[in-house]
C-alpha cells in the first residue's frame, strides 16, 4: 500500500494564499500581498486640500488606496491627477452594481504615474435613476472602450462619450447582463445563438444543456448533405 503511494500520481498542489477576508482595521495592517504603488497619502492629502469636500471619502483597505469623489468633480479632479501628479495613464475603468437603494451603481477608475510608479484608484457612485457620468474620453481616450463596456454590461451612460454602443451584446439586445437582477441562466428568447450543430438551427436558449436539451458529441452529428 505505501509503494502504491508513493510510486503513484502525486496529489495536486495548493498554492499559497495568505490573505483571507478581515475586519478592515486588521485587513489593512496584515495584507502580505500589499504593494509600495498603492501607499499614495501625499497625493490624497493634496486632494483634500484642494478639493476640500469634493473628496467624499478616503477608503484604505487591504493596503489599497481608494478616493471616493463627487460625481460632479470627477472631470476637474482627474484632470488635476493627470496634469499635476502624473497620473498620465488610465489602466482600467469599469462598473460594479452595488444593488443598493441608493446610489447603486459604482464607476472605478484606476489610475497610473508611470514615473513614480504609484497608482490610484478614484471611484464615483451613480444613482439607479440616473445612471450617467461624465465621459473621461477627452482626458484619456483609452476610456472610450472601458466606457462602451460599461455600457453595454450595466446600462450606465457616459456624457459626452464620441460613441457609446454596446461592445459584446447586440444592439438591439434588451438588457445588460451584469445587473444583480440578471439572471445567471440568461432570459430565454432574448437573443437567438448559433446552433448547438453545424445543421441544426438557430436556439433562443443561452444554456440549452441546462434546460434538458443535450449537444451531441461530434460522431453523433447528422452528416450534412451540402457537398465539400
């Protein structure tokens, strides 16, 4: 039994991962995965003192700085971060659905000084009734697509954006799938997909198996008649 063993496959390694959920005052203190980039208070401490109340909130979790701004300062304040910190580069935005009454929604942008290599996150809130944001197009044209993603995956409106129209889903396609009140199993009949087989026809189903309706393995396949 024991040469079986050892002689047999190993068991599957499981990698390391030291930092698990905490309260936020021990979280901060005992991330070991927390970087130098992200310890940034000279520059929020700039921020407050220009923008005063501007700058709603002053979020430090897992060793990650994180400034909570006005919606309708979001474009002078980014402005200032890329004019007179550096923070030249725009590494992603995107949305999150809080699903919340108020202010539900969530727009985060994660901004870079390539020079000093320090980052920065900004976020604003979005409230269900409005879902619109200035556009950051003008300040950092590699907004426009994160801004059409965010779009078309949570229906939130960019003022001023040059084109927003979906990225993924269909013009016409009714929803936005990354709403907390999507379902996970899509809404059948939204959208018509391609067959499950090359002759087979097209489904409103986004997850046949999961509604009983098998895909056949490739030698199961019916043989088209068109010829090669």
């Amino acid at each position: 039994m024991s040469e079986k063993l050892t002689n047999g496959p190993k068991a599957p390694k499981t990698l390391p991962f030291e930092f698990v959920p905490q309260e936020a005052e021990t979280a901060v203190l005992n991330n070991p995965h927390a970087k130098a980039t992200t310890e940034v208070d000279d520059v929020l401490d700039a921020m407050s003192a220009k923008f005063g109340s501007a700058l709603l909130e002053r979020i430090l979790y897992a060793g990650e700085r994180t400034a909570r701004v006005a919606l309708d300062s979001l474009i002078e304040i980014c402005t200032w971060l890329k004019e007179d910190q550096g923070f030249t580069y725009l590494a992603d935005l995107g949305g999150a659905d809080r699903f919340t009454e108020d202010d539900r929604y969530e727009v985060f942008y994660n901004l870079v000084n390539m020079t000093k290599g320090k980052r920065v996150r900004v976020i604003v809130r979005v409230d269900e009734e409005s879902m619109t944001a200035p556009t950051l197009c003008d300040l950092y044209p590699a907004a426009n697509w994160n801004e059409r993603e965010a779009w078309d995956m949570f229906g939130l409106r960019f003022e001023g954006h040059p084109d927003l129209r979906r990225m993924y889903m269909p013009e016409d396609f009714e929803y936005h799938p990354l709403r907390k009140e999507f379902p996970l199993l899509g809404v059948p009949g939204s959208m018509a997909l391609p067959p499950q087989v090359p002759t087979g026809e097209l489904t409103q189903d986004p997850f046949p198996a999961a509604h009983g309706s098998k895909t056949p393995w490739s030698y199961e396949e019916v043989e088209s008649e068109d010829e090669v």
